[in-house]
C-alpha cells in the first residue's frame, strides 16, 4: 500500500492547500468584499475532496488490514477484494484532487460581476 499512502499524503496535501486559498479569500474579503464570491462556486468541489479524501484513508486503512491478515494465512477473497477497491480508489480518485486544486486556484469572479441582464 505504499503508492496508495502516496497518493493519499498529496490528496491531503492538495486538500490542505484548497483550505488555505478558500480561506485567504474569506480573510481578504474583509478588505474587499467581492473577494467571497471566489468561495461559493468551489464549496461543492472542496466537500467532494474531502469526502474523497476520506473514503480513501479508510478504504487504506481497511487494505492494511486485510493484508496483515492475508499474510497470516487466511488468503481469502474477501481480503483480496479489500486490497483491490483500496489500490483502485486510490489511484483513480484521488489524483482528482490536484485537479481540483487547480481549479480553486483559477477561480475569479467573472461570472459574479456579469449584470442581471447577462443570465
């Protein structure tokens, strides 16, 4: 499970990061009030993140598990299973946490400035 813990380490870091720029917007906004418009269109991608994050460390948590006990002789299906859901979420969600990084970075406000008149 080592790549996994791997993958697991940047998700929290990238989740981390997403933490620290919604909340700098937040802060900033007390001088700039427009600034809090860069939260809300990311509040639903933050929330996905974090969930995703934490299916993930308990899907690992879980594999580790299973692989002490496969390694004690009872190589079951069962426990292989474990290994395999942890191993496939890890390496296919998780990496979706950069991607969401990068859009909360690139996040403006255009879309809040448009007049009424726009939608």
């Amino acid at each position: 499970m080592k790549n996994e813990e791997v993958l697991l380490s940047r998700a929290l870091e990238d989740v981390q990061e997403i933490i620290g720029r919604l909340t700098a917007h937040l802060l900033a906004a007390a001088e700039e009030p427009p600034v809090v418009y860069k939260i809300g269109p990311n509040a639903v991608r933050f929330l996905l993140a974090v969930g995703d994050l934490l299916v993930a460390w308990r899907l690992i948590v879980a594999a580790e598990t299973a692989l002490t006990t496969i390694e004690a002789g009872q190589n079951t299906a069962f426990y292989a299973g474990k290994v395999a859901v942890a191993s496939f979420f890890a390496n296919s969600v998780l990496p979706h946490a950069t991607a969401e990084l990068a859009v909360v970075s690139a996040t403006d406000a255009t879309v809040m400035d448009l007049a009424e008149a726009g939608f």
